[in-house]
C-alpha cells in the first residue's frame, strides 16, 4: 500500500501530527500505525489530565515554547469540539526553607515565561485552601484539567474525516528505507502487511529508541523507563482541594513531585512517584520483561544515571514499597489524609530519554534519516503541547523533503 506519509504512533503527539498533515495537505494520502486496538493507551491514556501552564520550563526552550503554545491551542480545541474542561489553576506549595528559595526561582522564571501567576504568604494560602499547609505557594491560574484520551480519540475522528487512514492493532517490526521510498512492515492480526511511503514520522514514545534502530540511525540515547505509581482517594475527598496541589520541585530531576489532582470525573488522584521501571508497558503490580532489562543493563547510560540519582532511587523504591513513606509525601503538605485512605490507581510508565553519559533529556530529542524524523524524548508537557508539537514536526518534515528535493 502506498502512501506520502507515514505515522507510527497512536499517542497524542503522533496522531496531532497526523492530522495537522491532513490539514495542511488534503490531497495526501497519510496512514497512521498503531499496534493498540485503540489510540492513547500507553503514555496518553495513563498521565494525571493536567493542562500545564509552563512553570518549570527553561525560557527559550522547546518545552517552554511548546508548552505556552499548548495550553491555547489545548483550550481551544476542547472548547470547539465540545470535551469536558475545567480550568481549575494550581497552586505549587513550599512546605521548607530550601522549598521557599526554590519557589521564588520558579515564580521569577513565570515572569520570564509569561505566565499568569501570583506569589502568597502562608495566611494566603491558608485561605485559598484551608486543607493545604505551607510556608508559602505560587498560584497558577491557567492550569486546567482533562481527559486526554478523549482529546486524541477526537483528533483521530477529524484527521479520518479529512480523509486519514487509522490502522489500528499494526505494530511496526521493521523499517527499510531506500533513496525512493521508506517501508513500513505490521504484523495484523497475524498476517504481515507493507506500507510505502515517502516520508516516515515515528512518534513512538516508549518505543523510540528501538524504531531508531530498525532505520540504522546511530543514536547515543536509550529509553529508560520510569513507572509512575498512583492512589485515588475516597469520594469523601472529591471536595478536599478546589485547585491541583503540587509541591515544589528538585530542579536537578525531570520529575514533578507527588501531588493531588482533581481529575475530570470529580475524583481526587495522589501521584505519581518515579520509580524505576522493568518493563516498558508495565502498569500492573510486577512486571518484568526480559528484553527490557537486558536492553537497559547493557547500555552504559543506565549505569550512570542509576549512579548519579542513587539515593534519590531507593526512597523511591522504598516510598514505592512502604505506602507510609509515600504518605508522607502528601501529608507535608495535606496532614489529614491518612494511609487508608490511599486507594488503587492504574499506574503509568514515562519514557525517559537517557543519554550514554548518564544525562537525562530534559527536552525534546529528534533524529533522522534522508526519508524519516522520529521524536526520540517528547517529555512532560507533551500532551498539553501536542498541538504544537504537531505543526513543529510539519515544518521540520517540510523543510526536510524542501532540502532534498534541491
């Protein structure tokens, strides 16, 4: 089957993609590949619904960019296209004197951004949530939250109606690539199946590394992933916050902190941690995969990295272990919660970007061939921006095929 583009990845930021080429050209003929029976079941459909506003984000960085762009074009969409949204804003708590410092670093670097943002006192606070205790916080006011899956299941419904094509349960086991044309080859349902292309996009998430690899593309980065362990609290808490509550981060980790965030059903969630995963799609309670491990030990990165954030792995690990000490981490903030009331949530997996020099990636990471550009790391905010992201990766493919048709 021959196509002019080729998506792999049913995630939000691969079906955006999808269909903003669409968009911008009716006349093509685009396929998008997904091995899932549905869109949006893997990084997508396992985040906590936040709509960020771009606190954390180094001005003038990818993320930074995307993710202002993002929550307009999030609001928007959800908006025209009539998806349940509250824009509840978020307030970031400092409950130490070494929290209180690095909230002004990130309230100077919202100025920076542009972000609509206030800095209270304790007694402030204390008002805005009479459950909440801090020394201080940062409120954030164009935070919101939703539904993502729903969000990419409409985005794939209107890329369909301009004339998309949705493969959905093809995963993609090898990719060739001649001075032509670029292959695609699925297994469906058993039986292998070609796609032809001209250009190839991967937005494979927890999978990037290794669609890098079917290309030949040399890389010096290995997806490592990091689970995200979450609680719901008892419906008796649906009214505990009015705003998402999140502490203040460590600047040196890619990781925000575990928080409470009122999801778009009315409930209240607690998480996530970030504790090192054994397997790249493993969301139940132990889960294992051979070729996982092997593909992280055996990679230099993971040495260094595990090296580097030791003792921050094993309070992890134990917090992951011990739901005490993952209370703890709720309670500096919200006494009154207590272990009982930490109920089960369907965990998460992040596909974090790590180099062969033990760095995390903290921002958007691409590589490419003469026929293909795969999104290596599209970090947190991913989501919020993938709107943006999206028309990015048309502009880079545009001006990638522009440069080889010279």
């Amino acid at each position: 089957m021959k196509y002019d583009y080729i998506v792999i990845g049913g995630g939000i930021v691969g079906v955006s993609t999808a269909w903003q080429l669409q968009q911008r050209f009716p006349e093509k003929k685009i396929v998008l590949l997904e091995k899932e029976s549905a869109c949006s079941q893997h990084q997508t459909g396992h985040n906590s619904g936040v709509v960020h506003a771009g606190v954390y984000y180094a001005p003038g960085s990818l993320k930074a960019k995307f993710c202002k762009a993002g929550v307009a074009a999030t609001l928007a969409f959800c908006r025209e296209n009539d998806i349940p949204l509250q824009q509840c804003g978020k307030l970031l708590v400092a409950t130490t004197p070494l929290e209180v410092e690095r909230m002004q670093a990130l309230y100077k670097r919202c100025h920076e951004n542009g972000i609509d943002v206030q800095l209270l006192d304790a007694a402030q606070l204390q008002a805005e949530e009479p459950n909440i205790v801090g020394l201080g916080a940062i409120l954030v006011n164009d935070t919101a939250i939703v539904d993502y899956r729903r969000v990419t299941t409409r985005m794939a419904e209107r890329f369909q109606a301009l004339g998309g094509d949705v493969r959905l349960s093809h995963e993609v086991t090898d990719l060739e690539e001649s001075p032509g044309y670029v292959r695609a080859k699925a297994v469906h349902k058993g039986r292998e199946v070609s796609f032809d292309g001209e250009f190839l996009i991967a937005c494979s998430g927890l999978m990037a590394d290794r669609t890098t690899r079917m290309l030949g593309i040399k890389t010096d980065f290995q997806i490592i992933p990091f689970r995200g362990e979450y609680y719901r609290l008892p419906a008796k808490y649906n009214d505990v916050v009015k705003h998402l509550i999140y502490p203040i981060p460590d600047p040196d980790l890619p990781f925000l902190g575990v928080h409470l965030t009122r999801m778009i059903d009315g409930s209240v969630t607690v998480g996530p941690n970030a504790v090192q995963g054994w397997k790249r799609e493993g969301y139940g309670k132990i889960n294992v995969s051979i070729r996982d491990v092997a593909d992280m030990v055996t990679f230099s990165g993971f040495w260094r990295v595990l090296k580097k954030h030791f003792r921050t792995g094993l309070t992890e690990t134990k917090n992951s272990l011990w739901k005490p000490g993952y209370l703890k981490l709720v309670q500096k903030y919200c006494p009154q919660i207590s272990v009982k009331d930490l109920e089960p949530y369907p965990a998460g997996i992040r596909a974090q970007a790590v180099m062969a020099n033990g760095d995390l990636v903290h921002d958007f990471l691409f590589a490419e061939s003469p026929r293909s550009l795969h999104v290596c790391n599209a970090p947190s905010p991913a989501a919020t921006s993938a709107i943006p992201i999206g028309d990015y990766i048309c502009e880079q493919v545009l001006a990638r095929q522009s440069a080889t048709q010279a």
